[in-house]
C-alpha cells in the first residue's frame, strides 16, 4: 500500500511540475517551448464543451419561457463550430504569441461559420451577404501573404 501511496506521489511530481521557462513569454528567444506547461488541466478544451451546452440549453429555456418560436434554431449546430473556431484562433495566438498559419485558418473559417448561421438565424439575403463572404476569404488570404507562416 506505501508502494501504491509513493507511486502517486511520484505521478503527481510529473504531472505538476513547472520548470522557468514554463512561465517566460513566448516570444522570450531562451524559451522556445514556453508554451508546453504540463499542467493537464490546462490542455483539458473540455470547458468549451461546457460552455456551448450551457448556451444552446440557455436558448431553448429562453424560447420556452418567453414563448418565443426560434426559427431555423438547426442553425446553432453551424454557430457551435464556428464559435469554437474562433476560440481556438484566441488561443492559438496567445499560445504562439504572434497571427500564425493555424490562428488565420481558425479565424477565417470561424467567421465563415458564424456568418452562415447569422444568415440563417437572422433571415438574411444571400444575396445581400455573399460579398461578405468574398471579403473574409480575401482577408485571410491578405493576411497569409503578409504574415507567411
């Protein structure tokens, strides 16, 4: 039983343990991997989860104590991923400290999403929002050719 009790201490030592560069900015040129904290509860996403069933529960309780009929409410299924998209864009660009690859397609594609289910939730023309659509992916592009990778 000790054996047990000291290997969770030992587990528990690694799976906590911080070193100095865990905590320097990322952009600092002695931390290349200042980003790599292994504290597990940080790398869990599972708190988005969280967050969007909370909303689309928040929603429906709303349309139900309201008596409000939520059209196209199949529309939060295209939000959902959106939202998360540009999420994961906030994140990664903290986490790398600068607009990279990854952060732009995040950002591009969770507009997109959004835009979409705006469209839909909102009963907006597409032919009044397709331009919108031509001007995101030129940003996106825009922003790839001047900030490479």
């Amino acid at each position: 039983m000790s054996d047990d009790i000291e290997a969770l201490k030992e587990a528990e030592k690694e799976n906590f343990s911080f070193t100095d560069t865990d905590f320097a900015p990322p952009h600092a040129p002695h931390a290349p991997h200042a980003h790599h904290v292994t504290h597990k509860r940080e790398e869990n996403g599972n708190w988005l989860g969280g967050v969007i069933l909370i909303t689309v529960g928040g929603v429906f309780l709303l349309t139900t104590v309201l008596g409000y009929s939520l059209q196209n409410w199949w529309a939060l299924f295209i939000l959902i991923p959106g939202l998360s998209k540009l999420v994961h864009a906030t994140q990664t660009y903290r986490r790398d400290g600068r607009f990279s690859h990854r952060a732009r397609h995040n950002f591009t594609w969770g507009l997109i999403l959004t835009l979409v289910a705006c469209t839909f939730f909102f009963s907006w023309s597409w032919s009044a929002i397709w331009p919108v659509f031509l001007i995101i992916f030129g940003l996106g592009a825009l922003l790839s050719g001047l900030l490479g990778n």
